[in-house]
C-alpha cells in the first residue's frame, strides 16, 4: 500500500497490471488459471460497506480510482481488506482490524467498492465466488501480515454481514497460561494445588475466552448483537475480584478477567499504556432483568465459578503484595451503592471500573438499554467446544508445514513471518522483477540490484522489469520521470532492508538516479555532502510509514 511498481518496457504501465489475469479479481470464479501459483492471492469484491468495528482504517493518498485502491492492497501484504468512493478516497485495513462488511445490494452502492484478500489453497482455489465467504477457514501465512504464526481466519456471509473472526492453533501457549481460546480472547479458568506435582495445575472444567472489545458509545442493544454475531455471549461477573488491572502483586487465580494486557491490538482498555481515565469505564456485561422475577440475571449463568474454594484476590487500590480471601460459593452481583436500581426501563447493566478505587475497583450499575459505555466483554467458549477446525487441518489444505514452539507468543504489532514460501513481486522482500519467456521470473532483495540498463520498448522483446518505491505524500504526486530523478525514499515499512528502527535508520535511505545509459538505484553512500539528513526525508514520508511495522525474521522493515 505504501509502494509502486514502476514498470519498463510497457508503453501504457498501469496500477492494475494484473488485469488480464487470476480472473481479473471479477465475480465469475473459478477462473480458468486460479489454482496458478500466481494466483495465490484473490480480492472477494463484494457489495458491502465498513461495518461495525472498523473504526481504524489507512489512507491511500495516491489512488485516483477503485481499480489503483484494489490492486494496492492486493500488493501490501499488510492490507487485507479495502474500500472506495469518491468522497472519502481509498481506506485500507490491516488484518483485525474490521469484523464486520454491512451487506448492501449494488444499485446502492452508489459507485463505491470494496474488496476482501484472500489467500488461497489448492481447494479454495476451485471455489465460486458466493463458497469463498460462505463458513470457509483461511491461512494468512506469507500472505498477509498477522499477529501469529499459527494463526488462521474465518469468512461467513449472514443476511446482514460478512463476517471475519480469528483463531490461532488450539495446542499452543499463546496467552502464557492455558490453551484453546480464539484470538484477542484471554483464557479465564481457576487453578488448584496438585500436591502429587506440588504446584498449581488448571481446572479446565472452568476454562473459557474472555474478549474485551473497545467500542466508544456503544448501547447494550448492539453490544449484545455483535457479542452473538462472534459467537459468544455478553460476560458474567464469574465471581468476586473478578476484574485484574495488574497493578497489584497478589498471586491471584487466572480466572480473573486482564484488563491492561497489550498481547493483541486494542484488545482491553490500554490501562498499560497510561490510559488510566480518572472517570473510569463502562463495561457492558450480560446482565438484564428478567421479564418475569424482575430481577437481574446473567446472560451465561454456567460461566459462574462456584467451586466453594478460596482465592486471593486484589485490585490497584490496594497496598503492593496485599490480598483479600474470596471463597467462591455462588453466582456472583458486586452492586454499587443504591444498586440494582429498579426504576421502569433500566433493563441492562455494566460494570463501572474506576483504577485505584477501593477493592475490588468496580461495581456494577443498572442502565437502559439504549446506554452507552466504552468497552463490551464478550464471553467465549474455547474453539474445541465451538467445533472449530484444528489448525494442522486448515495447514495441510494449503501444504505447510509451519515450525511449532512450545510457546509462540502474539504480538500487538504485526509480525512478519520470513518462510521459505514468501509471495514473489508482489512481496514486502521484493525490490525490483524481471520477467521474459525465456528465464521466466526473476526478483531481487534490496542491496541485490545496482543498476538497470535502460533500453527502448520496442527492444523489451516483451520482457518486463520493475522497481519498487515507496511513496510519501510528497512522491505520490511526482511524474513516473520524477519518480526515478534524483529522489530519496524511505525504505522502512515497503520491503525489508538490513536495519533497525532505532540507531540505523540512517542507513536506510535509498537513492534512485538516472542518465543516458543506466538507472541507478541503492543506498546513499558518498552522498554525506549533498544528501538530506536521514530525518527530513522522514518527515516527508511521516504519514505513510508511521504505522509501519519493525519486526521480522532476516529482515527489518
């Protein structure tokens, strides 16, 4: 998203230089080459706009219409998921970051587009367009970024939505303690003291998935629908001190709902990073008045613990290394004062959590329904009870054999994951292609190619050669002759280079010249005196790169 593929030897180079073939990205599948190795990578075009939890989108400047939107993001392995129209331009997504694609028929559509990647398998590859989105599981590997290496995503079409939901292998320690729970989930489960091992062993009978979803201004009403559309239920208080806010070293049970951890993007309230809102946040759980009683009832009242053990519990407003005794013997109310407040119409409650308050730091507060709050608490079965797939199933469909760990943690940025099955031109490694008929395609790392001797089209022969390069704000409006005349990118975020974002950045730059006879292209050297300092260039490209990623495998970006 954050490049262009300069192409020579084409007299007319345009963005879409696939078109012609995997199908053109058109509605007709199964194309006749879409199980080609090229074709690997499909754009669903779909009639659909951004729907709910979608809210963090990129911008592509440069793209003065749907088909330069579309084949950007097809190129980026970032992009997973894209939209246009002519008011708001080109958005782009990052993979989880949009959950939800509202359904619309295409007269409504009012000339906008949008379009999902998909990477796809010998099996998928045969698929209608209407199967590609209908319950199918998909493999992310090397096709589009994503926060685990075993990790694998799910595309269903419901009368209103197409919906993405995300898992990771049910074997592996991703959340360093227990397993089984889909991503952006945090296991929750009690522990007792195995006196044959002489340590703390799970009770799995009490493990379930605990999401925290950030959603400014969201009402019950919708919190409910969404919570049910991933397949859970609204969250119950599963017993007392149930709230961790890590700021207190207590020892107590895992079952506890982390509302500071940073293991998965936006995931629970960002307390870690310092958002420690004096006013506190609303959490929307699965509480609500039963028609009958009158009286408030949890949504899931199986997920409350009521083992009669007892468990130390703490919270941030109490001393370091201080604790509580809570015996759990039955469904759990914590109600603030003058609570459950039983006037006509507040039918639903939350959790109100306010950091350093006094123990357990939260209480919970009836509502009306059509309410507001911040954050939702979705409660999860883990994806064995889900009757998910295992991950070696979705990763033999493709033929990988991905290397395991005992532990593999996520990350809360995007890891890049450097396997020997990286997608060729259109991959982040990649910084310039040639292709002919007779020694088919070639690419080169960046620091592998030097020069590029110019020619004319009619001598190409029908060989092609491009260049990749990253744009700023600035670049993206030069000429395809400006592009390549004395210019300066930066190369953090587009492809790998050997550097760090930290004390090398300055070595990172790239220079692209030409004359008569050669295009020039490689890193600045013995250029001290008239090249620009490392950090104007920086600036120039602040807005393209500033969400760019800096963790790989050989590579940096």
């Amino acid at each position: 998203m954050k490049y262009l593929l300069l192409l020579f030897g084409i007299v007319n180079g345009v963005v879409n230089g696939l078109s012609g073939t995997c199908g053109n990205f058109s509605d007709n599948r199964p194309y006749p080459d879409g199980c080609n190795p090229e074709c690997d990578v499909t754009m669903v075009q779909v009639n659909a706009v951004p729907g709910p939890l979608s809210t963090e989108f990129n911008v592509l400047q440069c793209a003065k219409n749907w088909n330069d939107c579309m084949y950007a993001c097809h190129a980026d392995l970032n992009c997973f998921a894209t939209y246009f129209d002519q008011t708001v331009g080109c958005r782009w997504w990052n993979i989880y970051k949009i959950w939800f694609f509202n359904r619309t028929q295409a007269q409504d559509m009012q000339g906008a587009h949008m379009a999902i990647k998909i990477p796809l398998s010998p099996v998928s590859c045969k698929y209608t367009t209407e199967q590609l989105l209908d319950d199918k599981y998909y493999l992310p590997y090397n096709r589009i970024l994503a926060s685990v290496k075993r990790g694998f995503f799910r595309m269903r079409t419901t009368p209103k939505y197409y919906k993405f939901s995300a898992y990771v292998d049910e074997k592996f320690d991703y959340l360093l303690h227990y397993t089984g729970c889909e991503f952006a989930t945090w296991a929750s489960a009690t522990e007792s003291y195995s006196k044959q091992l002489k340590k703390l062993v799970p009770n799995y009978d009490t493990l379930m998935c605990v999401g925290l979803v950030n959603a400014p201004n969201i009402t019950q009403v919708a919190a409910n629908e969404l919570c049910h559309e991933m397949d859970g239920k609204l969250m119950t208080e599963r017993h007392a001190g149930f709230i961790n806010d890590g700021s207190n070293n207590c020892g107590a049970t895992f079952s506890r709902i982390m509302l500071n951890t940073i293991m998965y993007p936006d995931y629970g309230t960002k307390i870690w990073n310092g958002y420690q809102d004096p006013r506190g946040y609303k959490i929307w759980f699965g509480l609500e008045k039963s028609k009958y009683s009158q009286s408030f009832k949890w949504q899931a009242p199986e997920w409350s613990i009521t083992n009669r053990q007892t468990y130390k519990m703490c919270s941030s407003g109490m001393p370091w290394n201080t604790y509580v005794n809570e015996t759990f013997k039955s469904p759990q109310y914590t109600w603030g004062p003058g609570e459950p407040a039983m006037a006509d119409g507040m039918d639903c409650g939350y959790i109100h959590y306010k950091y350093k308050s006094p123990y357990p730091g939260y209480s919970l507060k009836t509502a009306r329904c059509d309410d507001v709050a911040d954050i939702f608490a979705c409660g999860h079965e883990t994806q064995a009870k889900k009757g998910i797939p295992p991950f070696q199933q979705i990763a033999d469909e493709y033929g990988r054999s991905l290397e395991t760990n005992a532990k593999d943690f996520g990350y809360w940025q995007y890891q890049y994951y450097n396997g020997t099955d990286i997608k060729k031109s259109l991959n982040e490694m990649c910084s310039a292609t040639y292709f002919d008929s007779t020694v088919g395609y070639r690419w080169w790392n960046i620091y592998k190619i030097w020069f590029f001797n110019r020619t004319k089209a009619q001598d190409m022969q029908g060989a092609h050669m491009a260049i990749k390069i990253p744009l700023s704000p600035v670049s993206c409006k030069y000429t395809t002759e400006q592009l390549l005349d004395d210019k300066y990118y930066v190369s953090w975020g587009a492809f790998g280079a050997f550097i760090k974002s930290d004390f090398s950045l300055r070595t990172a730059r790239l220079c692209v010249h030409s004359n008569g006879h050669s295009s020039w292209f490689g890193p600045c050297q013995g250029y001290s005196i008239s090249t620009p300092e490392f950090v104007d260039i920086l600036n120039e490209a602040v807005q393209t790169y500033i969400k760019s990623q800096i963790v790989g495998g050989k590579y940096h970006f």
